[in-house]
C-alpha cells in the first residue's frame, strides 16, 4: 500500500533529484529481476527524491504487461522505504489503465503517464484519455507531456479540476512559451519536471519556469556527481553549473549523439563502466560500440568520478 498521499508525494518530489532506473536483461533479454532488485537497492541508497520504475530509460517500451508489473513489484520491495517508487503507463487507454493499475496492486506510490500509442489527438481526447487513467487508480499521477501528448495549459487545469490524485506535469519539450503557458495557468496546483534527454543540459534555464526537479539518467551510474549537479542548480550555481557541464555531461552527450536511441544504451553502458551490470538494451534500441564504450569509461576516469567509489557509495 502507498504511503504517501498524492499531496505528500508531489512536496516530496518537487524538491528533490528524480531517476529512472535501467531495467535489467540476462543475456537471453529475459528480465533479470535479481539483478533489478540489486540495481534499485543501491540506487535508493542514495538521497534521491524518487525512482520511476519501468519507465523511458527502464526500456518500459519493450515490457511485456507482466514483466512491466514483475519490475514495478520488484523495484517497489527493493527501495528504501524512504525512497517512493512510481511505475509507468503507456499504449492505449485500456492498456494504460491496466498497468496504472498493476502499479497500484504492485505498491507504487503513482504512475507516469506516457503517450498515448502513435496516433494524432486532440486536446478533448488527449483529456478524456488522461482523465480515464488519472480516474481508475487512487495514487498519483504525473502526465508526460511529449510528441503526441502536449497537453495545453487548459486541459492540464481541467485534469487537476477533475482529479486530486494528478499531481505532476514532465516536459520533454522544451517549449519556452507552451511551459510558461502551463505553468502561469496552473501554479502550485503541481509539480513540474524536465523530462528532456539528458536533463541536466536543460535543468537551470528551465528552473526559472517553475520546474524545480527532472528527472537525471545518468544518477544510473554517477549519481554523486548527479546530486551534486542537482543542489547546483537548486543553488542557481551557474559557475558550479557550468563546470560540471564541461567536465561530463557535454561530452557524454557527444558520444550519447552517436547513435539514435543512445539514450538508454549508453546509460547501461555507464552501468558496466563502473563495475556494476544490468545487461545490454533489446532491439530496437542496440549496445554502444566497443569505442563507445572505451571512450565513456575514459571519460568517467577524466572526470574524476572515480568507478569504485560509486560502485560502493551506499
């Protein structure tokens, strides 16, 4: 059973790094719940806010509807009891539902609600579709707002008008106007949380619109160097800021940019690079190349974060 309410989920959120972590594969891609389990103890060892199982970087995507409730169960009963745990929703509506659903019964806190499956809506069915998710589970909600789900300013304030439990607001956009539109018409009705590749590229500019949080993939593998970068910005450090997007994150993205859906892959491949393994990514998505590979790990030594200190940190 959750253990927050849904307002006492988004305060905590709102003010506290946020991660998504990889969803391990054993070498015939079968879900590797042990090494899952392992994966988020660790990970919720750290002070990070929450963690959203099965979501983008978790390869939610490529989840069965049981695998997507066995990484939820799994990752709910391995964090840190502080540590509160969000599943996914995705597909269709009734395939959304289900899963928000399964992620109740599972003990999750709440649920990221990802686009509907390819087809064009508009804002009156883009809300009927939310709200009948928002509607069918008792814990909170937050809308991922990306390619064929950009949920306006009006139609985010009609699902909060509607539901209680709709909590959050994640944009992988980055669309100045479209967010101080949301975020003028909504206020602190919610939270707001950068969801674009690689957050931290974005994270200060985008606290000034109201986005107090993101949520940071790389917390996967580095994730001093991902809360340090977070208080940060928090601090609106912009020389501390600024260093550290030269020192790592500038050129990650370099070789993350080598090939289409790096994203996750080369998150995995930060995984191996310090001593800790959750197994490769599933077709579509491909592993980085040998080069890829040897160029991150000598990149995390060129950073000075040092792989055994973060391989042991919790």
């Amino acid at each position: 059973m959750a253990q927050y309410t849904p307002q006492e989920l988004a305060a905590r959120l709102k003010d506290g790094l946020l991660s998504f972590p990889a969803t391990a594969f054993a070498a015939d891609q079968s879900v590797d719940e042990e090494a899952v389990r392992e994966h988020v103890t660790w990970q919720s060892g750290y002070d990070v806010a929450g963690l959203f199982a099965a979501g983008g970087t978790g390869e939610g995507f490529s989840l069965t509807d049981a695998e997507h409730a066995q990484v939820v169960r799994a990752s709910v009963e391995s964090s840190r009891p502080e540590v509160p745990v969000l599943g996914s929703a995705g597909g269709s509506t009734r395939q959304a539902i289900a899963q928000a659903q399964a992620s109740e019964a599972a003990g999750a806190e709440g649920v990221l609600l990802l686009p509907p499956y390819l087809t064009e809506c508009d804002q009156q069915g883009l809300l009927e579709h939310a709200s009948a998710v928002v509607g069918s589970t008792r814990t909170a909600v937050i809308v991922y707002n990306r390619a064929n789900a950009i949920y306006s300013a009006e139609t985010v304030a009609e699902l909060a008008r509607r539901h209680e439990n709709f909590i959050g607001f994640k944009d992988a956009t980055g669309d100045i106007e479209h967010l101080a539109k949301v975020y003028a018409r909504n206020g602190d009705r919610m939270f707001y949380l950068g969801g674009l590749p690689t957050a931290e590229t974005f994270a200060l500019p985008l606290l000034q619109l109201g986005m107090s949080t993101y949520s940071s993939a790389m917390f996967n593998f580095v994730p001093e160097f991902a809360l340090d970068f977070y208080r940060d910005v928090r601090n609106q450090d912009r020389d501390a800021v600024t260093e550290k997007l030269n020192r790592f994150v500038l050129p990650y993205l370099e070789i993350r940019d080598r090939g289409k859906g790096f994203g996750v892959s080369i998150v995995k491949a930060g995984i191996r690079a310090i001593g800790r393994n959750v197994g490769g990514v599933r077709p579509p998505l491909h592993d980085l190349t040998e080069q890829d590979r040897t160029d991150l790990s000598a990149l995390i030594e060129k950073a000075g974060i040092h792989p055994a200190a973060a391989a042991t940190a919790a």
